[in-house]
C-alpha cells in the first residue's frame, strides 16, 4: 500500500512542479494558433475586399457593374455577392472566437481557477481577450 501512495505523492508532485511549464505551452500555442487564424481570416477579408474594389474601382468599373445588374433585373453579380458574404462570415468567425474565449475566461474566473493553480499556488493572470482584441486591432492599423 506504501508504494501506491509513494505513486500517488510522486505524481501530485509532479503535476505541482510541471503546472506552470503547461500553463506556459498551452499560452503560448494557443497564442501562436489563434494569432493564424486571424491572420488568415484578416487576409480572406482583404482578398475580398480587393475583389470588390476591381468592380468599383473606376468610373469604367462602376458603369460596366451598373449595366450588368440592368441585365440582371437589379441583382448584384454574383462574383460580387459572394465577396460581400466572405467578408461578413469572415468577420463572424474573428467576432465568435474572441466571444468564445471570452466566455472561457469568465467562467474559469467564476470558479477561482485563474487567480490559483490546482495545487493553490497563485499564478500570473493573461487576459487573453483583451491581448488578442489589442493584436487584432492593430492589424486593421497596419493596413491603413
């Protein structure tokens, strides 16, 4: 029975000294993936919006989609339709997953987890949402 406890300490004390360094990794991979998955998201937006500037663009642009949406009882293009939904789903996407994460924050705060590890001992608080809202931000700023 003595080993099996000896097991039990071992593991307790394992999971007490490596919680900081997971806390770390996981930081820092979430960090890295959700940083690439703006990234990504922004540049869909700003191919879109570069498809829509060709069919407005120019006075000569500007006519041709005109005389075209004549023909088409007043629709849009498709190829026009479907830059705007790309961009609106794109924007959802960042806005849900910033929500998402937010959502996880709050909740892990309400049960105490943020402020104090497993084990009680107080660890550095990242908020997270703020930090990814700040990044994302300055991305719309580099553009301009």
């Amino acid at each position: 029975a003595s080993k099996s406890i000896d097991v039990v300490s071992m593991e307790l004390k394992f999971e007490r000294v490596s919680a900081p360094l997971k806390a770390k990794i996981l930081h820092a991979e979430l960090t890295t993936r959700a940083k690439a998955f703006i990234n990504k998201t922004l540049s869909n937006i700003r191919v879109a919006e570069h498809s829509i500037r060709a069919f407005t663009e120019s006075s000569k642009a500007r006519k041709l989609l005109s005389e075209r949406m004549e023909t088409m009882d007043g629709r849009l293009p498709q190829e026009l339709a479907q830059c705007v939904y790309k961009i609106a789903y794109a924007k959802k996407r960042i806005r849900d997953f910033i929500m998402s994460i937010r959502e996880t924050i709050k909740r892990r705060s309400l049960h105490g987890r943020m402020a104090r590890g497993h084990y009680g001992e107080n660890i550095d608080c990242v908020d997270v949402t703020n930090e990814l809202m700040q990044w994302y931000l300055s991305q719309g700023k580099r553009e301009q």
